[in-house]
C-alpha cells in the first residue's frame, strides 16, 4: 500500500446514501455486536427507522439540535443516525458529562431535547438552556417502549453533501465546549480515505472500545468506518482486559482502537500468561494523545500486529504513521495524511514557515478541516489564521526519517487519557471554595494516563484533603474526568522572571515525594 498516495473520493455522498447503500448490500449479515445482542444490518437499519419515527412523533423537526448523551451501547448507534436520518442535528456528548457541561452546551446553543441512556441524576438535573428554554428530556428506555413496527412515516430529508451531519466536541476546551460542526463531506473524505489506507474489509471485526462520542470511535477510523466497509463492529463498554480479549477471541477482532493508557494496561496485562488467542488482530489504532516507541515496541511485540499510531483534532487534523517489526524502536513520528490534499504547515510565532528541523506550530488547512467553530460569536484569532488554517496548539518539528514529531503543547491544556481538559475551568471551580485562598491546576507527566491533574492550593484549613477536593467539585457538577488526580499545599507561588507563576517548577514539585497527595 502507498500511504502517501493522495485518495479523492470520485463520488461524495452523504451518510444516508452510503448507508442505504450498505444496508441494501449486507441486509442479512452482522452488523453490530453488544453482550449477547446481535444485530444484522437490515435490523439495524429497521431501528434506525423506529427511531427517527419516534423522534419526529416527539416534535423533534429537520435542523433541530439535540444533546445526545449516551455511552457504548447499541441505542448510540441507533439515536445518532436515527436524527440524522431525519436532518436533525446531534451534538455528540460525552457520557461522562457532568451537569456543568451539559448546561454549558444548551446555554450556547438552540437545543432544546436531551437524549439519554437511563435517568441519571445529571440528566435529571438539566430543566432549562438559554432564555429560560424547557428542556425535554428522553431517556432510551422511553424510546424502546415508544417504538412502533409501523415506520411508513419516516420521510428521508434531502441533505446537501456541506450540511452539517452532527456537532462534536472541540479537541481542547476551554470552560464550555466548542462546537465543531461536522459535515456529510467531511465524514466522507475521511471514511474513505481510512478506509483505502487501512484497507478496511467486509471480513473486518472492529473492537470498539474507545468512547463512540469521541471522533477515533465514531468515523476517524471508528464505527462508521466499518460499516461503510460492510464489517462488523463489537460494542464495548467495560475496559478490563479478560473480558475485552474473550470478545477478540470470540469475534476474531481484526481492527481496534485504543488510547495509549489503555494500550500501557494491555501491554501489562500481556507481561503474565493470560493464554488468549490474540492472533485474529492485525491493526491496533492508537490516538487520543502521544506515545512512544517503547509503548508502539512492547505492542507490537506482545499482539504481533501492525500498530499505528494516530495524530489528530476533532477540528480535521488526522496524521498517522505504521509501524511494524520491520521498525521495531523507531521514534514514533507521524508520516502521512488521511487523504494527501491536506496542507501542513509549521509555523513561528510570527507566523513564518520555520525551517526543517525547528520547532514551531503545527497549522493545517484541508478538505475535512473546519474553518470556524458552530455559533462562535468572540475572536478565534488563537485557534485560525486569517487565510483559514485551523491552528493546533502543538509544538511540532519535521525530521525527514521520521515525519511530523509532536514536542508538546504551546499552551498549558492538560491531555488525561485522551481527553482534552483546559486547567483554567477547574482552577475557577476550586477556588469558589470558601477556605481555598488560590488554585492553580496543572498537568503532570503519568505512565498510565499521559498526563494526571495536580491542583495546588493555598489554604489555611488543614482538613481539605484531596478526597474534600473531588467532593466539592462533583457537588459543583465538574465531569468526572476532569476531578484532580493529585494535590499539593503550597504556602507560595514560584515565579517566573516576569513574575508570572512558573508551572514547569510547579510540576517539579508535583513529581517529588514531598508534600503531594494522590489517588
């Protein structure tokens, strides 16, 4: 395979052509497994027709934005494209969504309907969005009650190949979340592209064990990647190693996805003799935040497949690279582009093209890559140039051996096992505590999870301990991902020459045996 061939789709279709299209195809073959749930295509394609009759029966119209907020499970797949099919718009949320985030969105958004896996207390919570909106709230255990054999009524909306598809979750936020609107186009240009240069096939099994609500599970590659090649895709929800390898075994799995903490827990795992037949796997994704060679090494030595790790931002960034036992200890860089019309820039801070080998922004501009945030109405000058690159945030260097390598964030945003978290939120939650003086949150290097959240603190009150911590921040509706792993004390700041707060001494401290509290 060519992985630097450049791939354009001879013919662009929106996701329910191309789906029609592989049902027609595959009517009696599975698509999509979950426990002991088996699901043909031509069934899935029945409940995504009940589904979207259920929708429009509770008002929800074409154009309309709803909040979707459910895990790995087969009412995802079912919800997602039942409101596409009938043109409304999902905003993919993750499950893990605390009631700060989900307010955030329907503050800053038209959305006026949640739709979640079972009655939460989070979801219980929301009642109102912006000027006051009620909000209604659908739990999936009221649409599988709901559900009618008769679909007649379902009206397939006609959509425009640059409408959008579903809005998601911005790579890094800050506070709220961005929206990223995703188009038909879009999710187009990267399935087939993926799908050409992983060499995606009908014969695939895909374990999908990394949240569908993130763009690695969902269609870069992810389910929908599957489905567009005829495959299979295994549902998975729980994370421990026996029952994830039972399902590998069971469902030859031949294609997953992981983020390098689940790849660490994986390659520790496999150090003992666990006896399972991992033989049918022949690519391991890796995405969600950096790894090293050690990581893709061990891998690769332990599964005996092609691994390949994944660059990327829900904003249309996607490089990759594959590695092998023909280069076993390689650094880990990342070569190629998902469709090669892609233009890649490295930038200095002045905005000037840096010279091979220097260090500087990585900026790109694309088929897939967004121009602008949904319904952003304040400067986005820090994250898109004037000619209309999306700006990463990332410190990149180009070596000709070994391709794009990444040296770490321009900015202080902390990645905790793939998911994106801005320090500034959680320090302003931390210090509306009434005995908390000062917090400043940063992100400190951890084997298992990339980066853990250290809070530091300046207190008077010797009984906050971390677990006071984590309390007061669920009880303020923080995400659970997004609670500090560590705290330190500190009774004052280090500085920097011009006075600021240094946090690289900062994370000095956090990494030494005094003075800190973990989990």
């Amino acid at each position: 395979m060519n992985y630097g061939k450049k791939l354009r789709p001879v013919q662009e279709k929106t996701i329910d052509i191309w789906l029609g299209e592989r049902f027609k195809a595959n009517r009696n073959k599975t698509a999509i497994v979950e426990g002991i749930n088996r699901i043909t295509y031509g069934e899935l394609e029945k409940k995504i027709n009940q589904y979207g009759c259920y929708f429009k029966r509770r008002g929800i119209s074409k154009g309309e934005l709803v909040v979707l907020r459910i895990p790995n499970v087969k009412e995802f797949v079912f919800g997602l494209l039942g409101l596409i099919k009938i043109g409304s718009i999902p905003i993919v949320t993750n499950s893990l969504f605390g009631e700060n985030e989900l307010k955030g969105i329907f503050d800053k958004t038209d959305a006026s309907t949640l739709v979640f896996y079972d009655k939460d207390e989070v979801s219980l919570r929301i009642h109102k969005g912006r000027a006051s909106r009620q909000i209604c709230k659908i739990a999936v255990k009221d649409i599988a009650e709901g559900l009618k054999e008769d679909t007649e009524n379902i009206i397939e909306e006609n959509k425009e190949l640059d409408s959008i598809a579903l809005l998601m979750l911005s790579s890094g936020t800050t506070g709220v979340p961005k929206l990223v609107p995703i188009t038909h186009r879009m999710i187009y240009w990267h399935i087939y592209g993926y799908n050409q240069k992983f060499q995606f096939t009908s014969s695939d099994s895909y374990l999908a064990c990394l949240p569908l609500a993130h763009k690695v599970g969902l269609y870069s590659p992810g389910i929908l990647n599957v489905f567009f090649a005829g495959g299979k895709a295994v549902l998975c929800s729980d994370l421990d190693c026996d029952d994830i390898f039972v399902q590998v075994e069971k469902e030859n799995i031949t294609i997953t996805a992981l983020v390098p903490t689940l790849a660490r827990i994986w390659n520790q795992y496999l150090n003992q003799e666990c006896g399972y037949d991992l033989s049918s796997v022949r690519k391991i994704i890796i995405g969600g935040s950096l790894v090293d060679e050690s990581l893709v090494t061990k891998l690769i030595e332990k599964v005996e497949c092609e691994v390949l790790p994944l660059y990327g931002a829900t904003e249309g960034l996607a490089l990759y690279s594959i590695y092998d036992r023909s280069n076993l200890g390689d650094a880990v860089g990342y070569h190629y582009s998902v469709s090669g019309y892609e233009e890649i820039r490295i930038i200095d801070e002045n905005g000037m093209d840096v010279l091979n080998g220097e260090e500087g922004e990585l900026i790109i501009r694309g088929p897939f890559t967004i121009q602008s945030y949904y319904n952003q109405d304040v400067s986005m000058k820090d994250k898109f140039t004037s000619d209309g690159f999306y700006r990463t945030g990332d410190k990149v260097r180009w070596d000709s051996t070994y391709g794009y390598q990444v040296q770490g964030r321009i900015t202080d945003q902390i990645n905790r096992s793939g998911e994106k978290i801005e320090p500034r939120e959680i320090e302003i939650f931390i210090s509306e505590h009434p005995n908390i003086d000062e917090a400043v949150v940063v992100g400190v290097e951890d084997f298992l999870m990339g980066e853990r959240i250290c809070a530091f603190i300046m207190t008077a009150d010797e009984k906050i301990n971390l677990s006071h911590i984590r309390k007061f921040l669920m009880e303020k509706g923080l995400a659970t991902y997004k609670l500090p792993d560590q705290l330190v004390k500190i009774d004052e700041w280090p500085l920097t020459s011009v006075k600021k707060i240094n946090r690289v001494k900062l994370r000095e401290i956090a990494n030494n045996t005094a003075g800190k509290e973990k989990i």
